[in-house]
C-alpha cells in the first residue's frame, strides 16, 4: 500500500464480525452492523506536544484495536476499504 498516515493518525482494516449468533442463528448482512473492531495497518510518526517534540504512538502496525461506532474516516485503496482515525479515537488494544 502507498499511503502513509501524518502526525497521530493511523490506518485501520476492520475484521469481519461474527454472522451467527451464539445460537447459531445466522444474520443477514443487510441487518449486520459495522464490526468495532480491526486491526492497524499503519501509523503516523506521532503528535507534537508543546515544546515541539514528537510523542510516539501507543499502537504499531499488527496490533487488534477497538474503536467507537462513528470512529473514522472511510478510504478505499487498491479495492481495500480501511479507516483513517486519530490515535485517540482507539478504545484499546486487544490482547491475545
């Protein structure tokens, strides 16, 4: 991918939810909703704090994220749609 995320930005590919219910009942995807959840594909190099100096991020590329509903923006690059969102737009890092 050609694209690199500026300052506390980072790129996201949502994972696909779940389409059954514990139950076993099977939800269409007219009815699905977004999944919360992905995986970071890329980071910026940091935001500026107020003397000037780069703070790094928290996230790297790889790690299992959750992030609000509304989070982000949605982008499409080489037929891969991701998300561009501010590092605190993440919730938390899932861990394994």
């Amino acid at each position: 991918m050609g694209f690199r995320p500026l300052h506390d930005r980072v790129v996201v590919r949502r994972v696909d939810s779940e389409e059954k219910t514990t139950g076993g009942i099977i939800i269409p995807d007219t009815v699905q909703e977004k999944p919360s959840e992905g995986v970071i594909v890329s980071v910026g190099p940091g935001a500026r704090d107020d003397s000037g100096k780069v703070v790094a991020l928290d996230v790297k590329a790889g790690d299992r994220v959750l992030f609000g509903k509304w989070s982000g923006t949605e982008i499409k690059i080489d037929n891969d749609e991701l998300l561009i969102m501010k590092e605190s737009d993440i919730m938390g890092i899932i861990e394994a």
